[in-house]
C-alpha cells in the first residue's frame, strides 16, 4: 500500500510525520511525505488571536485529504480544533510525548530564579496566564516562528527567558544549559500537547485498519478526555484555557483551567474515574468550570478579539 502524508513543512512537523513514516514503512507500507503549506504558516508573524487561531495551521492539509490529493495527515493534535471536517476521522494516537512545559532561561531557579521585569516569551495566552500567576513582576511577550527561530531569539538575548512545549524540544533534539520542566499540576498544558493525530478518511478502511497499529491506548484516553473538556467549553483561540488528563492504571485523572487574559479571574477544576470513561470524564470536568462562571469569561473573552 502505498501512502502519502500530508504535514506542514517545519522542521518538527517533518520529524514528527518521519516518525509515523517509519512505522508504517515498519508495516509494509510505501510512503511519501508531502510537505503542505498552510495559513498559520504564511502568517508566522502574528499572534495567534490574531488571525484566527491554530486551526488554520490544518486547514489546507484537511482540504489536500478530502480532495485525495494526501491520504494521512500528521498534526501536532493541540492544533486541531475540537471538531475536525466530515469525513475524516482521527485514526491514530501515537505514544504520547512529554506533556509538560518546558522553561528556558538564561538565569538559573526556573521561574522563580527569573529577576523582576524579565521579559518571557510565549506564543500562548494560556502560557502567558500562567507565568503571571507565578510571577506576576515579570513581563510576558509574543513569540512567533518555529522551535528553533524561538530558541535562536532567545539565544540572541531578545528574551530573557521562553516557555515552550517540551515535547518539541525533545523531538528536535533541541538542548538549552538552563531548562526547567514547569509541573503540569500547576502549570496545567494545552490539550493534546505532546500528541501526534493522525488523520484519515473515514471511508478509507483499508488504511485506518494499517494505522491502527500506530495507535496507543494510553494517549488516546487521555486525548479523548482532553478532548471532550474543550468541546464542550467550545473555547476559543481568545480564551487561555488549559487541560491536562493523566492515567494512571486503569483510571485518569483530568485538571483543567479557564482564565482571563489579564489572569485576574482563574477557574481551576479537577476530576477523576475509570480510564473507559475518560471523554465523559473531560465533559464532566467543563460542565464544573462552565457551573462557576466559565461561560461568562469565555464570551466576555472571545468578546474581546
């Protein structure tokens, strides 16, 4: 079987779709990697909010499936929004990479080694909320570009310290002398960060029964759970919303948080049950946060946009 995977051209998206490559070449399959550039990518100078969010860093490579022009595409799976086009499916959740966020510094003491007033870049409003919990006498500032154009500005001492994911830092094989791993329990990760999605046609069967193999159990409870919490939240890319499920055995645990952007109003929640239970345990979870308020802060965040 020959198949032919559609992934944006960074370097991490390269390497990340390499690595399903190698496992279905494993299987017997013949594949091509088809590098596709996508909106997000031709806007790598603007926040986020500002041109519509992570999904357009899919949408061209949706299209390219639904057109059969690719017959796999390989996400990095915080930048598929909660919903995902009909007639394409979610056939695979590889094993899941390091979850956590990651500081880089040039400082020792992580976050609170930082001096007052040093400047932490961030390409997320949830990152940006979170540091000034921890540390709100330091100055957060956007970031844009790829891993490696990041940690080039910080090597050039534009920034004073970056949060970044540290599933891609690992991937690239990317090292910097003062790293911190921020705890996820505090410093709660995007959902899905640290997962690969794998992408198909529906209709496809031959190939999702050969992607299968691909998936992991472990990541795809936990990326169900994740999931869920954001579908049901119906967050925008405007609202700095956090969630982070973890297995443990045969039961996970879910922790999710909504915001605002000025950090002066945080709803944090915490659920927990049986792994098969897992998205109803994320909607779960949502329903908590939407209860106390959290419906308000996203409609008076996305409002803002």
């Amino acid at each position: 079987m020959k198949v032919r995977i559609g992934t944006r051209g960074s370097r991490l998206a390269l390497v990340q779709s390499e690595q399903v490559a190698v496992a279905l070449r494993a299987a017997g399959a013949e594949v091509e990697i088809v590098p596709i550039r996508t909106s997000g990518d031709r806007l790598a100078d603007r926040a986020l909010a500002d041109f519509g969010g992570k999904a357009l860093f899919v949408k061209e490579i949706e299209e390219a499936l639904l057109d059969r022009r690719v017959d796999v595409g390989v996400h990095s799976l915080k930048d598929l929004p909660a919903s995902i086009p009909a007639g394409l499916t979610l056939a695979a959740y590889p094993a899941r990479e390091d979850p956590r966020d990651a500081l880089l510094s040039h400082s020792d003491g992580g976050l609170q080694g930082l001096q007052a007033g040093a400047a932490v870049g961030t390409s997320s409003l949830r990152r940006a909320v979170l540091v000034r919990l921890i540390r709100p006498d330091v100055v957060t500032r956007p970031i844009r570009g790829n891993v490696d154009t990041r940690v080039d500005k910080l090597r050039r001492g534009e920034y004073d310290a970056l949060v970044i994911a540290a599933a891609g830092l690992k991937r690239l094989g990317i090292t910097w002398p003062r790293t911190t791993a921020l705890d996820p329990s505090r410093f709660i990760p995007a959902g899905g960060q640290g997962v690969l999605a794998v992408e198909a046609r529906g209709d496809d069967h031959a190939l999702l029964d050969l992607l299968a193999l691909l998936d992991d159990a472990g990541s795809r409870t936990e990326a169900l759970a994740e999931r869920a919490f954001l579908g049901r939240l119906e967050a925008g890319c405007h609202t700095p919303v956090a969630v982070h499920a973890r297995l443990d055995g045969d039961a996970v645990a879910v922790s999710g948080l909504v915001a605002t952007r000025d950090a002066m109003r945080v709803l944090r929640g915490d659920v927990s049950g049986r792994a098969r239970d897992a998205a109803a345990l994320g909607v779960a979870l949502a329903d908590d946060l939407l209860a106390r308020g959290a419906r308000a802060i996203l409609d008076a965040e996305e409002g803002l946009r």
